[in-house]
C-alpha cells in the first residue's frame, strides 16, 4: 500500500496563504474605498491597510521643531518627538476622539504589532485637544533600524455623544497595551463611524529612537542588527522559522569599544508562541565565569535557565540592548503520527503542519483526485453556540438564513464587515440536532474570529439575549477531513451499519460512531472538488482513528474583497436580501445594484515555465493597461497546466479571452476562465439520482440547483419543481419564473386530494409557451424522475421551523408521493 497522507495547509477555505503554499487557493484582496482629497491615503495604502474609507478633511499638524505633517511626507523621529499642534474642520459644539497609530510595527513588511497606538485623545470638544480626556499620551516615531519607513496616520473622529471610555491609560513613560491596536475596531466599538479628518506623515531610524526607548518602561535600546547567513532578520518579533535561524546570526548593537558585555538569546518559559530574545548586559568588568561550557551538538544543561538569576549572579543589572523574533510551535495532537509517516513539518497558522510528505505534491494531488486522502485539519475553530437565541446571535454576525436552515443542513457563510461589505473570513455553519449550532473557521483567522466572536456575543447578550460560545480546543477535539472519490466507502467501513452515508448528501450533518468511538460528528462537504467528509472526533482518540484511515488500500493520507467581486453571493439567501438585515448589507446590496469594479476569475498560463504568484499584475494586452492582480497561482497535475486566480476589471472580464500576467519583468499571456474547467462531483441528491435522465434531457445541474434552494420543504417537491420549471421553460421575457404555472404546481389539491389536475394544469400552461418537441422531452423527462420517486423519498425530511409562506402542507406533500399521476 503506498502512504500518501497529504498536507492540512493545502485544503483551508478562503482566507490567506502563505506564499510558499503550492496548491491554489483563494486569497482576496481588500476593497479600497476613494476620496478625491486624499488619494494619497490611496497611494501610501493607508487606505485599506488602517481604514476602510479616507476621510474628506485634512488634519493640520505642526511639530514645536517647525516641521509639518503633510500627506505622506518624510520627517525624522527627531523632528516629531515632542506632542505637535492640531486642528481640522470642528463643529465646536461636538466632540471628537483623535488618533495617532502606525501600521507598520515592526516593519511594514513584517508587521506583527498591528498597529502601535501613539496618541489616543477623546471627548474633545471642537478640536481643542487641550480640554480632551487623554487616553494614551504621545510618545513620538520609535521605528526600529534596518525596518524602512513607517507610516504616521493621524485620524479625527466625529462622536455621536460624550463617551465613557474603558480603556487603559497610558502615560508617555509606557509602551504596554499600545501593540496590536485598531482604530477601525476601536471606532466600531464606540460607534464613531468613518473618520472625518486624516494626515500622515512617514518616518524611518534615526540617532533619537534610542533616546525613546529608554524613555519607555518596557522597552530598552534596540539591538541593531541579528541577521542570519540566509538573509533573514529578527525585527522586534517577526517569526522566523527554526530552519531559517539555525546558523549563528551576525549580531551588533549600540557599544561602548572600552566596555565588556554579555549576550543571551533563548526562549521564555511558556509554550504556544515561543519568543526569541537577544539581550545585551554591560558588564562591571571583565569576569570570570564558572558555568559550564556547551558545544552546539549539547542540550543538557540548556532548560531551566533564567537570564534574570544570571544576570543578579554577576552583578550585570538590566540589558542596555534587546531584539526579538517568534516561532510558533504549538502542535496537533497528530503531530507524532505525521513524523512517525515522514511528513515535512513547518509553522502555519499558530501549528506545525505537514506541507508534504515522501510522495510528490503532484502524485498527493491525483491520488486524492482518482482515490480518496486523509487531511488533518485540527488546526482550524470548531465553536459551539449555545442557547435559546443561538439562531438570532449568528444571523447577527453571517449572512446566512440560519433560522431557515434544516435541522442536520450545514451552509457555507461568510463574516462580513459591516461597514465595508468586505469579507473577514468563510465558516461552515451547522443547524445539530442538539440544543446548539456547530461552526468551523478558518485556522489563520482563528485569533481574528475568537475576538470578533466573544466582541458580538457581549453586545448581543447586554440586550437580555439568552447564548454562549464554547470554543473547542484541539487539545480536546480534532478535526479530520477525508476527501476524494472513495472516501465514501472507506468512512462506511468504519461507522458501521447503523449509519447510511448513501442518504447522508452534500452539506448534511450526522453524528456517528467511527472506529468505535460514539458522538463523532460527520459533515458530507469538501473542498478539493471530488466527494468529502469532515470528521470531529475526541483528540485523544484520534490517531488511532488516523490509523485506521491509512490502513485502507483506497486511503492515502494527506478576504478583503466583497462577495460580488469574490462571486459569492450564492451564500446570501434570496430571504436575507430582502431583508437587507445581514452584516455588510447596505454596501453589499449597492455594489450588487450597481455593478462590481472587479470580479474574481480563473486563469489558465498558455505559456510554459513557472507559474504565476501571488501579487502578479495582470494588463490589457491592447493598450498595457494595468487591470487586476494575481492572488494565488500553482501547477495543475490535473489539467498538466499552470493556474491562477486572481482580480480583474469588471471591463474585461470576459471567459476565454486572453489577458497578460507581469512575471519577473516579463509579461506573459493568461487565459481566463470564468466557469469551471472540471466540476465538483459532491454527492447532490439531484444528481446522482438523476444524473442519465439530466444528460439524456438536456438539464445542466446548475439549473436544477438554481430551482432546488427554492422555500419548499419536499425533497421530492423541489426535484419535481425542477423538473417542470426548467424543462418546460416556464419563464417570462426577463427571465423570470412563471408565477402563476408555479402557483399551480404548488396548489391545494382539490377535494379527492387529485394532485394529477394541478399537474395537467402546469402542462397545459407550459403548452402554450414551448415548442411541441420540447414539451414532449419534458414530459418523458418528468417520467423519468417520477420512476425514482422512492428514492427522492427515501431521506424526505421537513424542517420543523418551515415559514408559514411553504405553501403544500405535510400530508399533501406525502400524498405526491404515493400518486403515480404521469
């Protein structure tokens, strides 16, 4: 049997990748909001890397050294490092809040830090800072050597009344509390909408940043430079991964030549994130050391350290310099089984994941595709909500019908911001049959979403609503994904007979017991294109269950844009538009109305070498015309091509028509590919049923689907629906459904409950509108499906919370079913 256990990070959903993932994925890009006044915000990214929309207004800024702040120009930490003068265009008789922040910690390539909050003012009245509630004081541009320059953004916002503030406060001696701030959340918290005014100005290292430092409690002068052979550097705790940092670092800092000094590096004592510190000690003298010399072949003697004793031992005081890098090296609770199978272990969203293993990625890419591969996919959110408006709560916060959606359904959904219409990330979302919703999200979003998730529970539970979170750690469930052609049969061999995955279809919801162990939750849904399971089990039994997988001979084992520009809006129910009530909705719904600037496109590279990356530029071949952007690109094994997705200009959007991709300083041609090349094959009711009768008649399944999320309960009922609706081409000149042949479909029967009547009724109409061939297939066509009624009928299930507009009532429904009326 050949082990192909294949790699958790190549099967997330929808947010982003790192670069050096191979197999494609989705990665969407920020939608940028303009403003004629401050296109320079545009073009410096403070918009949308800070806000989503740039303000009209311009915020004066002049520093006591003279210089002024204007619009993305380059001062010096010197010149800002006292609190400058502002103003802006005020109504005296409001309050204001204003912020100074940098994006850029630590570096604007690696900024993990952001932002770093400088200047925090609120309950201003007018624009006299002076009478304002300080909430953190200034402290001037600190940006650390060899990082480039950062931006400086300073942010007016119009308050809708005084507010009472429970922030910390922050003295201009503390550099606490200050990382990993968001105006844009900190303004959607105390619902101060979009800025009013903005400036910035951008700044990089000089001879004062030391100066600041010392200034700071927490903070020490900065170690100049740790940089590794490879090219890497540790910059103020960017991660780093250990094969990037496993050759001794070139390190140099602020020194006295006459002066002795000791240098540390090594992680804190915790687990999770390791942090990385380097730290210099001046030294009284020269000293003599009685610890014991180690090789770097040794690790004895290397834990239980603690640089504080040492440095109290020798009398060295406090470090005089520090930098910093992170790694990250939590783990599944399948880690050894990926080690123990050869698999390449690397960082990626907060764990260790296998990125390959013995096998190449393109035979891991067709055994998954021909037979079936097992995923580990713990690393992801599993939450449960809880409570008597669970429902209400995620309706709050997704855009899917939740309340609407069948007991044992699950619906792929979307997080959306709601001021910008923009994607946060993707989630399933499950209706249990339990007293609580199931919801996977995604790995690399999961700090994002745990924050944004228990932010909306606190408002939505101070309006006396009864619901609660419980996240599931991967400590105490894992989660497994298997996925391919012949993952069907093997998961059917080990859940026993007491459960029929036959009648278990795409996006449905079980629990099972797998491999023996009860209460395991099995969700039919995938994301490689062929048929797929999700499997929660217990951590603690999940290698044994892993283990059973991989025994099989089929098994190997392995946003921000919008939903109109990402063609997502299949997510959004026909119900939660009219109800214009979902997050994002007022922006979504305009740019649906009015047309989307870009759209998301597949592209095929028609010339050879290597594929085209993220980032990419894509042009008018015509004219050179800049009109999109690559976001992720990789080899095809099955198609033998290279591919691409990426943005582009709603104007050229047009499938099969040659655009140009910008490849190290070359442009080569791309074909796009606004429809699938190869079709999902996800285990649809519809289509395995009746996949001969579709191909015989002419039906396309994405027709059929279109009628099959109509607001009928019958299974039986949205087929037959279908059926009539599609094949007979009931439809209106815009396109429309015929609603009076729909309302006859759907009728009361009449008193012999003979639905035969309502059927030639809807015949009859369709005469009148179709050709005589074309109503003659529909009818053969109708028999045909009413021939496998009892298998439509076999998983016929009706959702108990079914809206009083369903028109056909249970027993009528179940009366179709008995009545051979064709």
């Amino acid at each position: 049997m050949a082990l192909l256990i294949k790699s958790a990070i190549n099967c997330c959903r929808l947010t982003a990748r790192p670069k050096h993932l191979i197999v494609s994925q989705l990665k969407f890009s920020p939608r940028l909001s303009y403003s004629t006044k401050s296109t320079a915000m545009l073009e410096h990214e403070v918009v949308p890397d800070v806000i989503a929309v740039a303000p009209s207004d311009k915020i004066e800024v002049s520093y006591p050294s003279g210089v002024v702040v204007n619009m993305g120009n380059e001062l010096t930490p010197t010149q800002v490092k006292d609190e400058p003068s502002v103003s802006w265009p005020a109504d005296p008789n409001a309050l204001y809040t204003l912020c100074m922040t940098d994006p850029d910690a630590p570096s604007r390539k690696e900024h993990t830090y952001r932002e770093w909050h400088h200047w925090l003012v609120g309950n201003i009245p007018g624009n006299d800072i002076t009478k304002g509630e300080t909430l953190s004081e200034y402290v001037g541009s600190g940006p650390p050597p060899e990082t480039g320059l950062h931006r400086y953004v300073f942010l007016a916002y119009k308050q809708p009344s005084k507010l009472n503030f429970d922030e910390p406060r922050l003295t201009n001696r503390s550099a606490e509390k200050r990382e990993k701030f968001s105006i844009a959340k900190f303004a959607l918290k105390y619902n101060l909408g979009n800025p009013v005014a903005g400036n910035f100005y951008q700044a990089q290292y000089d001879d004062y940043v030391p100066i600041l430092y010392k200034q700071l409690e927490s903070i020490m002068d900065v170690v100049k430079n740790v940089n590794y052979t490879n090219g890497k550097k540790a910059l103020l705790g960017n991660e780093l991964t250990p094969s990037e940092v496993k050759d001794m670092p070139l390190v140099t800092w602020n020194a006295d030549p006459n002066s002795f000094y000791t240098l540390c590096s090594g992680p804190p004592p915790k687990t999770g994130l390791n942090r990385y510190v380097f730290l210099v000690y001046q030294q009284p003298s020269k000293l003599s050391f009685d610890e014991m010399c180690l090789s770097n072949r040794s690790v004895e003697h290397c834990e239980k350290f603690s640089i504080k004793i040492f440095a109290l031992k020798y009398n060295l005081g406090t470090p005089v310099a520090a930098r910093s890098y992170a790694n990250d090296v939590k783990k599944t609770k399948l880690h050894e089984f990926h080690v123990r199978h050869g698999g390449k272990m690397v960082p990626f969203a907060g764990y260790m994941m296998p990125v390959k293993y013995a096998d190449s990625i393109a035979s891991s890419h067709l055994h998954t595709r021909r037979q079936c591969s097992l995923f580990d996919v713990s690393h992801m959110l599993q939450t449960k909500i809880h409570g008597k408006h669970r429902e209400q709560f995620m309706e709050q916060i997704c855009v899917t019908d939740v309340q609407n959606l069948g007991t044992g359904k699950s619906a792929l959904s979307l997080f959306i911001d709601d001021q910008t219409g923009g994607i946060l990330d993707d989630l399933i979302i499950t209706k249990t049959n339990g007293d609580y919703l199931y919801m996977v999200t995604n790995a690399g979003c999961k700090e994002q979403d745990m924050r944004m998730l228990t932010e909306q529970l606190s408002i939505f539970k101070s309006s006396g609503q009864d619901v609660s979170l419980e996240f599931l750690d991967s400590d105490e469930q894992s989660l497994l994904a298997l996925q391919g052609p012949s993952s069907a049969g093997v998961l059917q061999s080990v859940v026993g007979k007491f459960t029929d995955l036959s009648g278990l279809y795409f996006m449905d919801s079980t629990t099972a017991t797998v491999c023996g162990v009860p209460d395991c939750r099995v969700t039919r849904c995938g994301y490689t294109g062929e048929d797929g399971f999700e499997i929660s089990v217990p951590s603690d039994r999940v290698e044994a269950i892993a283990e059973s997988f991989v025994a099989h001979d089929d098994v190997g084992s392995r946003i921000d844009t919008t939903p109109v520009e990402a063609a997502l809006m299949w997510t959004i129910s026909r119900k939660r538009r009219d109800e214009r009530r979902f997050p994002g909705a007022s922006a979504i719904l305009k740019q649906l109305s009015d047309g989307a600037r870009r759209k998301r496109v597949g592209l095929v590279q028609k010339a050879q070498g290597a594929p085209v990356r993220g980032g990419a530029v894509l042009f008018n071949p015509v004219n050179g015309e800049k009109i999109g952007s690559v976001t992720s690109g990789c080899p095809s094994p099955t198609l033998s091509q290279n591919i691409a997705m990426g943005y582009v200009d709603s104007r050229f959007v047009k499938n099969g028509t040659d655009i140009l991709a910008e490849v190290r300083g070359q442009k080569i041609p791309m074909g796009q590919q606004t429809k699938k090349k190869i079709q999902p094959k996800f285990n649809r009711l519809f289509g395995n049923i009746s996949r001969e009768c579709l191909k015989e008649y002419g039906v396309t399944p994405e027709r059929v689907l279109t009628v099959y999320t109509l607001n009928v309960n019958d299974r039986e009922a949205k087929c037959y629906v279908a059926c009539m609706l599609l094949r007979f081409n009931v439809t209106t000149r815009n396109g429309g459904y015929n609603d009076k042949a729909l309302e006859q479909l759907m009728a009361k029967p009449n008193s012999n409950n003979e639905i035969s009547s309502n059927m030639k009724t809807a015949i009859t109409i369709c005469e009148k509108q179709v050709d005589k061939d074309q109503c003659e297939k529909a009818v053969k066509f109708t028999k045909c499906i009413y021939a496998h009624r009892n298998e439509f009928a076999v998983k016929n299930r009706v959702n108990s919370s079914a809206s009083a507009d369903r028109r056909r009532p249970l027993a009528q429904r179940k009366q179709f079913v008995r009545h051979s009326t064709t």
